[in-house]
C-alpha cells in the first residue's frame, strides 16, 4: 500500500495528534523520499496539562514541540490556527482547508477516524468529517486513510495493518517532545505497547516478530484507481 503513495497530507486537530496516531509510518514514508505535510488544524491552546496550570504562551510552546518531535523527519508542518471550540464542518473550515489541499495536491491524505462511535475527541470528528468532505470531491486524491483513534475501547474498525522494526523509542521520543501534556496517559510508554496490544488483537495477528514492536492501523476509505 505505502509503495503506492506519491505524495501525502496528514491532517490532524492538535500539535501532538500525528504523533500518537502514526508517526512510525510518516517517519517510514520520509525515508523512501516521499513528500509529506502535516496540517495542524488548532493550535492546541485548550489542551494544557492536568498536572499544571494553563500557561499564556502554550499555543507557540505546542508549536514549538511539535517542530522538536519531527526534526528528524522530511515533513513540512502547516498551521491553520483555528479555534479549538468553533472548529466544525462549516463552510469557513472547509473552504480554508480545501484550499490548501488543493496547493498541496498530494495524493493521499491521512486522518481521524471520521465516525462518531470512533471518536475520543470532538474535534478529531469535525476535522475527519471536513477533510472527507474535500477528499470525496478531488479525484487527485487518491487514497482517504483514517488511523486509530487514542482511545483503545473505541469501535474502530481497521483493514490496513504496518508493522515496524525497532520504532518504540523513537515513536516514544516524538510523543515526550510535547512537554505541556506532561500528565496525560499518552506520554508514558506503556500506553504504546498497550496500542500494540490492542492494534494486534484487531488484526487477529497471534504473534509479533521481536523486532517489529510497533504496530499502527489504519482504516483505508477509499483507494481510487490512477488515471493511465
């Protein structure tokens, strides 16, 4: 499947979404020289730690974390600036993404799961349901991905299953960049091999090589034919 990319967008809600979902798997495509984007649609100033106060600067801090999490990765880091508690699949959000899409003209796009019986997050759903609706209507785009919400009681349904060598740590080590969301259960390790648990059982796969110690799913929307 990833042989076949060309190009490709991820659009995520938050500074550290990326991370969590698949990073193993943009840091996989950056490897084979494909051209990445990653469109940060918030800046993620409502999200702050449970062990700390809310700090005035924290939407530059995030973006500042988020640069620190993908130095070593070919990816180029796009920020819309929304506000977290407007952001819904209205025209304005729509338009001002399409646009950018459009620039971008990659032709796989990755993002959240887009139904609401997969949904951790309410703005993981509006940013699924606006970058579906502009996927849906672009026939350059070829491939609409969603990856695994957060939450691993969610009813996500996979069918595109990657497995990577030796890429805890690093996966690890992009997540801990974002500091301001020290506290939250994401940050500590266990919750990635917790992730490999879960990813495992949903691919009925009964065993894992002992150097393959990521696994990140996907569900795969819907993969169009390339003009000839």
């Amino acid at each position: 499947m990833l042989d076949n990319i060309q190009s490709a967008v991820c659009v995520v809600a938050h500074p550290d979404d990326a991370e969590i979902g698949l990073f193993s798997t943009l840091e996989y495509l950056s490897m084979q020289s494909v051209p990445l984007h990653l469109i940060v649609m918030t800046g993620g100033s409502l999200g702050f730690a449970v062990q700390s106060n809310k700090q005035d600067n924290l939407r530059q801090i995030r973006k500042f974390e988020l640069e620190s999490a993908f130095s070593d990765i070919n990816i180029s880091l796009h920020y819309m600036d929304h506000q977290e508690n407007s952001l819904s699949n209205n025209n304005h959000h729509i338009s001002s993404l399409e646009k950018l899409i459009l620039k971008l003209n990659c032709d796989t796009v990755f993002t959240h799961a887009g139904d609401n019986k997969y949904c951790d997050h309410q703005n993981h759903l509006a940013v699924s349901k606006i970058v579906t609706n502009i996927c849906a209507r672009k026939d350059f785009i070829r491939n609409l991905i969603y990856f695994s919400p957060v939450n691993g009681m969610a009813s996500f349904s996979p069918n595109l299953f990657l497995y990577y060598s030796n890429a805890l740590e690093r996966k690890h080590s992009a997540i801990s960049k974002h500091q301001s969301q020290h506290g939250r259960y994401y940050m500590n390790k266990n919750f990635l091999k917790e992730s490999n648990i879960i990813n495992r059982s949903r691919s009925n796969f009964s065993g894992l090589d002992v150097d393959k110690d990521i696994l990140e799913s996907f569900q795969l929307v819907f993969s169009k034919v390339a003009n000839v």
